[in-house]
C-alpha cells in the first residue's frame, strides 16, 4: 500500500466522520403518557377558549369593549403558552434542580414589589394588590412553580436528615411561611394555603415524619384562626358556606347567582352562548365562576366532562411522576399535576357551593394569561419528564418522519 492511497484512506475516514457527526443529533422522544398529556391540555385549552368568549362577551360589551376583546386578551396568553410549553417539553427538566434558589429568590422579590410598588405599577383590583405592569404578570402564580421545584430541590438534598424537625422541617417553614404572609398580605388566602399544602405534600412524598406534621398543625392552627378573624371577607365567606340562608345577602350573592346558573343547565344545558348569568347577574363570570357558565350552558354533562378531562390529566401526570429518570423530577411532577388537578376542582366545588368561595380560577378555561402561561408551563415540564433522551443518527436526525437508527 503507497503512502498515496493511506492518505486518501485517512481522508475518506475523516470524511465519513464528519458526515456521520452532522446527520447526528440528540432528541426528546414523548412516552405514551406525555402524548396522551398534549392531547388532554390542547382540548383543555380549545374548549376554554370557546368557553371564556361566551362568558365574557357580554361583560366586554358592557365595558364598552368589542365582543372578543376578553377572548383576544386571552389569546395572546395562549400563544406566549404554547411558546413555554414547547421550550419546557423540550428543555431537560433537571435543570430546574439548578434553578430552584434563583426562582424562589425572584418569586419572593417580585411579590415584595407587588406589595410596595405605587398604584400606577402594581395596580390595586378589587380591594387586592396581585399584579405588577397592569395586570400582565402575577407573581403568586409564579410563586406555584417556586414552591413545587425549591421544595422537591431541598427534600432531594437533606435526604434522612428530613426527618429531623430542627435541620429538616424549620428550613422549609421559613421560606415558605415568607411566601405565605407575603400572599396573604396582597390578601390572597387561598393562594397562601395552597403554598402550605405543596409543602406539606411533598414533604410527606419525601419522608418526613407525620408527628412533625400533626405538632406544627396543633400550633398554627390557633394562630391562623386569630389572623383569619382580622380579615372580615375571611370569615364572612366561611360563615356564608356554614349557612348560607342566614348570611347577607350581599355576601353571599355570588354563591347565589353560581347555583341558579348551574341549576338552570339541568342535564344538557341551555346551549352554547345562551346563557342568562353573563349578562350582568353573575360577577366575573369569566374568571372566578366560570365553571357556572359551564353548568349554565352545557349543563350537568358538561361539568361532568371538565371534571373527568381533569381526572385524565391527574392520571398522566401521576403515571409521568411514578416513571420519572430522578427522585427531584418525581417530585416534580407529583406537584405539577396536583397542583393544576387540586385547583380545577377547588374552583368546580366552589360553583357549585361544596367549598368556600375562593379566588382560585379554572386552569386552562378562566381569562388570567399569567395563570394560562404558567399552566402551559407546567405541563411542558411535565411532559419532558414523561419523555426519554435519544441520539438519532441517519435520515432520521433531519426527518421528524423517518424512523431513526439509534446510537
């Protein structure tokens, strides 16, 4: 062999490298379980939109706004989603295990702002200060995330020192008692309890102990009774589900309003865009008490069906977390999906009078782009942990359609 033909030889083999390395990539595969989830969340989405123009067009109308100017609004939130929904499902979810102390850090600083900030940045709604920019951002809602991934992070790292209550539990009540007086400071209690109950869930998934748990419940509980007095809306809503015929009935109008809405649908509903409720009787028919326009008119099968899609989501979410490639994204996944699940049926009991009023919306249905965005969020990071890391080589690294040859 000349010293000619090995050179050409070397070059052929370096070439052939080359081409190898270009027409290879690295790729997300979705399991079954993370289809099934898109699927789900896209008729969620679908169906809320349609949903939220019926509910609002009156009121926009009112507010001397064109018919879709709520259903436009949302619109935009549902694009800025999808945008956050793809690069989650497509960004490895271990790295929020990097995140989680600057995200807690940002969420804390930004309800801070919320709190301080003057009228003109951070709005007062409703006797409320929850927005910051008008109302395009929300921190509390960003707050969900902090909590789910800076709580799975810490668990993760104490390992059996969790179930020590001094260097396991107390790290997790200061940051999270922080969070919770700054949410109820805005007021927004039920935001606040929902902090607390991520905490205590994933806590409980890791192993801390219940008698931890049962002592510091014995302890708050007074205390946040004494509080809860204080604040007047608390305890008139409380007393309006206890009994709702002797509340005022200024109070316990809303609650009122929902029931005939929902009752009125009966079985099948009074039809799509036929409904009273909207028309001024029902207040924040599109955000709140959606659910009730539901009920009002696509009836009883109608709630019956948001109720089971939310099921089905609760069981994918659950089957992603039970296979999950770490303990950190396990717990993740556990407090994604209960956190959207738990919030669909707080919102469903509360329209229909099983629970207290609260101010939690519907996800993927009430108007709140915040709220849309970080739903769609949630579920991106959901599916990229119910999908597997693959090298693709061949046609298949530049053809989604062809079947790839696996390195």
């Amino acid at each position: 062999m000349t010293a000619g033909s090995i050179a050409r030889d070397t070059v052929f083999a370096a070439t052939a490298r080359v081409e190898t390395r270009r027409d290879e990539r690295t790729r997300w595969r979705m399991g079954k379980e993370a289809q099934a989830l898109v699927l789900v969340s896209s008729v969620l989405l679908a169906y809320g939109l349609a949903v939220l123009y019926s509910a609002s067009a009156l009121v926009a109308m009112n507010e001397n706004h064109g018919s879709a100017f709520y259903l436009v609004r949302q619109l935009t939130g549902a694009a800025a989603g999808v945008i956050a929904f793809a690069l989650a499902a497509k960004l490895d979810a271990e790295k929020w295990h990097e995140w989680a102390w600057p995200l807690m850090l940002i969420t804390i600083a930004t309800m801070v702002l919320t709190l301080v900030l003057p009228d003109s940045i951070a709005p007062r709604i409703n006797g409320s200060k929850r927005f910051l920019f008008g109302s395009s951002f929300q921190p509390s809602e960003l707050g969900k995330l902090g909590v789910i991934v800076w709580v799975a992070m810490l668990v993760v790292r104490k390992g059996d020192s969790l179930r020590r209550l001094t260097k396991g539990l107390v790290p997790f009540l200061v940051v999270i008692g922080v969070l919770d007086v700054l949410a109820a400071l805005e007021p927004d209690l039920s935001v606040s309890m929902l902090y607390t109950l991520l905490m205590a869930l994933l806590l409980f998934i890791g192993g801390a102990r219940m008698s931890h748990f049962v002592a510091l419940a014995a302890l708050a509980i007074p205390v946040l009774w004494h509080k809860i007095e204080r604040l007047q809306y608390a305890v008139l809503r409380v007393s309006t589900f206890l009994d709702p015929g002797g509340a005022p009935a200024a109070v316990n109008y809303q609650l009122k309003q929902s029931l005939l809405a929902v009752g009125s649908g009966g079985a099948f509903g009074v039809g799509f865009g036929e409904g009273r409720q909207q028309a001024g009787f029902l207040p924040y028919p599109y955000s709140d008490f959606i659910a009730s326009n539901i009920g009002e008119e696509w009836g009883f099968v109608g709630l019956a069906a948001i109720t089971l899609a939310f099921a089905l989501y609760a069981v994918l979410g659950f089957r992603i977390a039970r296979k999950a490639r770490s303990p950190f994204l396990q717990l993740v996944a556990v407090g994604l999906t209960f956190v959207t699940v738990l919030t669909a049926y707080l919102h469903v009991g509360v329209v229909i009078g099983l629970l207290p009023t609260t101010g939690l919306t519907l996800p993927f249905v009430s108007y709140g782009r915040s709220n849309l965005v970080l739903t769609m969020l949630f579920t991106g990071i959901l599916v990229n942990i119910g999908s597997t890391k693959e090298r693709v080589i061949g046609s298949g690294a530049t053809d989604p359609s062809a079947t790839p040859t696996l390195r």
